[in-house]
C-alpha cells in the first residue's frame, strides 16, 4: 500500500495504491492552486501552504503508520489517516469532528441533488448550471458573499428570469446550511445569501370562466379529463399534487378531509356538488392526468371556453423587463385552478384568514401576494362598505 497527495481544483485528495487499484479520499482541506507543486516528490515540496502542510503531514504519518502496521484495509487506512481514532480527529481546516470529515462541497451537492425526491430534476440542473457558471474548483470555505455576487451576475448575462435565479440561490443556500449543520464546514457567508425574486405574472380565472369550463362539451377523452382535474383544484384550493390524488374515500359527511403532500398538514374543505360529480364521473377518484399534459391541455380547453381576455404579463431577463399582453388562456397551468380557488373565495367575502386555513399561507402579506385581484375589483369590493355610502 502507498499513497500521495494531489489537488482535485482546489481540494486536497489522498491517493492510495493497493494490488492495483487507486482510493481516492478528499481530506476536507483546500489550498490556493498557485501553492500547490503538482510534480514534486516529497510532501515539503509539493504544498507551499505551512498552514496546510502540517496538516497533511499528520494525514502522511498516520497512512505511513498503516501501510507499516499491514493487516488492514484501504478503506481503514485512509480513514484513520484522515479521522484519527474513532474518527474523532480531523484538520482544524476541515469539519471538527464527525462522519461529516473530508466530504467536499461538490460531493456533498451532488449526493443532494440525486436524492429521490420530486424535486430531483431541478436540484440536479441547478448543479449543472453552477458548475457550467463557476467551475469545479471550489469547496466549501470558497462559497462566500463574492462567489454569490459572481455567481447571480452570470445567470443574469445568461438572461434567465429574476425568480428562476432566485430559486438557483434557494437551492445554494439549502446545501450550504446542511452541510453546515452536518460539520462539513465553518462558513456562515451563505446567511447573507439573498435570493431575487419578484411578483410572478400569473392569472386566475373568474367565476364566469369556471363556470364555462364546467359547462363545455369535450369529445377529446384527455382534453375532458384534464379539464374535470382541473376543476377539481379550483373547487378545493388544493395544489395539483393533492387535488390529483383526491378519492371518494377523502370525503366524510360533506367535508373532504386530505393530508398535504408538500407540507403533511392537515387540512379540511366543504365537498362542492361539482367536486362530487366528477369523482363520481371518473370512478370514484380524480382523473390520472399527468401535470405536464394537463399543463399543455388545460390551455386548448381554456380555448374552446373562449377565455380571450387580454392580460398583462411581464418576464425578466437578466435584468431587463419586458411587458406584453396576451390572451390568459396562454398563462393557464395546473397552479392556475389553486389561484383562483383562493381568489374567488376572497372575493366573495370568505375572510382571509379561512382562505388561508386552505391555502396553507402562514402570513397575510404571503397569502395577498398570492391571490389575483385587480384594482376595479378591489374598488368595486370598497364601494359596497358603508365608509363609501
């Protein structure tokens, strides 16, 4: 068994040999690549960082004590060098203590990123794009204030929209705070992290345009059950990943009981006649319509009910801001039926404190940025309070 050092960007790796086969370990420490000898022979030579070097000399001496001892594995070679005992010790430049030792930032991103979960296609294009926009050699002590800045400066070049960066730094944050949590690292910069975002362009349908959806005669089986989903939400204020799994079974005594997907909350809705008639219609359980083809469809079908009305949308790109007016078919998603649903509730009185018992918002200021009223209707709604007779 030998072993070397080497440089992976600007993390510090061990390198083992063993009958053939190569370990390689990251030691949790990172040097300025402009310290770092890659061709030189002994430890001295190679890093130039006294700071570093003591502590990859201790990670040599305890791999030099292994491979004399023999009778142990790689594995167990690589992993007291770099812990100690019981794992316990580690490089005062590197995580305390802990299993979190010695796992890097991109490792630890990319481990996140593949994790089975909903948002996995998200996370894992969120790595690619900060790789694509940074580059691989950083670790964690490197994600401070100035690579934040560098890096919201390049996706705005890129020109993708204020919120679609915002979510890119959402995403930063979360890995940075973890692995801060897990002792993979010491840097509190990403507290400072401020994620951009602005007030989305999105519409809700009004009560008229419900009800011309509900009355529309569809021969097409998936243009039909897209629209019955959909009515679904605007009926119940769920999102599309609980309205999308509502069942008979839901309901008990006129109230449709469900536990939130996103949030495991508990919450309680009035069963309308139309959400009964279209589970009744549909077997007994909400049409299985996939969120994709409902967003493609629900657009033709809003069509065919003549939603034409003209709407504003703005979209950003890098920076800039640009204003037309569309036909709202265009605009409607599956989190349009959400939307309205909270809308109309609002709007007919239903405080908003209830709404929010539905919506799940935690804050008023939330649940008004949420919801679509436009100032006539806001006036209109003023006009019947005494104040104004």
């Amino acid at each position: 068994m030998t072993h070397t050092f080497n440089l992976n960007g600007r993390a510090v790796r061990l390198i083992v040999s063993h009958e053939g086969k190569k370990y390689k370990k990251a030691t949790g420490l990172t040097i300025d690549p402009s310290l770092w000898n890659q061709k030189a022979r002994s430890l001295r030579a190679k890093c130039k960082d006294a700071k570093v070097y003591e502590r990859l000399r201790l990670i040599d001496l305890r791999m030099a004590e292994k491979e004399a001892d023999g009778g142990v594995s790689p594995e167990e070679a690589i992993n007291y060098a770099i812990h100690g005992e019981n794992a316990a010790e580690s490089p005062e430049n590197g995580p305390e203590k802990g299993k979190g030792a010695g796992v890097s930032f991109y490792e630890y991103f990319d481990e996140w990123a593949n994790r089975d979960t909903p948002q996995k296609r998200q996370r894992r294009n969120t790595l690619k794009l900060i790789r694509e926009c940074m580059g691989d050699s950083w670790d964690w002590a490197d994600i401070d204030t100035a690579f934040f800045f560098r890096l919201v400066q390049k996706l705005k070049a890129r020109e993708y929209s204020v919120n679609y960066i915002g979510s890119i730094a959402k995403k930063l944050k979360t890995v940075m705070s973890e692995g801060y949590k897990l002792k993979y690292h010491a840097n509190t910069d990403f507290h400072q992290f401020s994620a951009p975002m602005e007030e989305a362009s999105t519409v809700y349908l009004t009560q008229d345009e419900v009800d011309r959806l509900w009355g529309l005669t569809l021969m097409d089986e998936t243009e039909r059950r897209s629209r019955d989903l959909f009515l679904l939400g605007c009926y119940t204020a769920m999102r599309f990943s609980d309205y999308s799994r509502l069942t008979l079974d839901n309901i008990r005594d006129g109230m449709i009981y469900f536990t939130q997907k996103k949030t495991a909350g508990r919450v309680v809705v009035p069963a309308s006649p139309r959400v009964l008639a279209i589970l009744k219609r549909n077997g007994g359980e909400a049409p299985k319509v996939g969120q994709e083809v409902l967003n493609r469809t629900i657009k033709a079908v809003c069509f065919k009910a003549r939603i034409f009305d003209k709407v504003e949308v703005t979209k950003s790109k890098g920076g800039r801001h640009e204003t037309r007016l569309v036909e709202k078919y265009t605009q409607v998603s599956s989190h349009t039926a959400r939307r309205t649903a909270a809308t109309l509730l609002y709007q007919s009185g239903v405080p908003a404190s209830a709404v929010m018992q539905l919506t799940g918002h935690k804050t008023e200021s939330d649940f008004y940025k949420y919801i679509r009223t436009t100032r006539e209707e806001n006036a209109r709604r003023l006009a019947d309070n005494p104040f104004f007779k």
